[in-house]
C-alpha cells in the first residue's frame, strides 16, 4: 500500500503544478494532468474526488473555472455540471 499513497502524493503535486503554471503555460498544465491520469493507472491509484473536478476527462486538459471551464449549478437534481471549452465535454458531479 505504500506505493499507492506514493502515487497520491504526486499526483496531488501536478495538480498543484499544474495550477501554479495555467496563466503562463497551459499546455504544460495539460501535460501535467496526463501525467498525473498515466501514474493512476499503473499504480491503479483513483486520482482522489476533490481534484477530479478539475480536469476534463476527455481530452485531459487542466481546468480553471470561468477560464476554460463553464460551471452550473443543477439545484433541481442537485448536481454541478461542468463543460469543457476545449473539447466540450459534460460532466456531472452531485453536492
């Protein structure tokens, strides 16, 4: 199990990569993030709740919200959907 909490730990570390280097280099953001996506699956590590919100599960680009992200707020099913200005991807996450 040590390589697993290994896997989290640097994951969480492109994540916060990641958003430090958005405003000056997103592609290398998007790069992160597939990074971060291709450990998960060899160590068979789920990249954890909180930071899926933040990327597009489709083309793998990093999300800031309003920049490259639309969000809404769904209180009638009580869901968050977010879209993907990249590719325009929908994904749905309840609060």
């Amino acid at each position: 199990m040590g390589s697993q909490r290994i896997a989290e730990e640097r994951i969480r570390i492109l994540f916060n990569q990641a958003e430090e280097k958005f405003d000056s280099e997103p592609e290398l953001s998007d790069r992160y993030m597939e990074i971060a996506q291709r450990i998960g699956e060899r160590t068979q590590t789920s990249i954890p709740g909180n930071l899926k919100k933040h990327f597009c599960s489709s083309c793998g680009s990093y999300w800031r919200h309003g920049d490259n992200c639309e969000v809404r707020i769904n209180s009638e099913n009580q869901l968050i959907e977010y879209k993907c200005l990249k590719c325009g991807e929908k994904q749905k996450h309840g609060y």
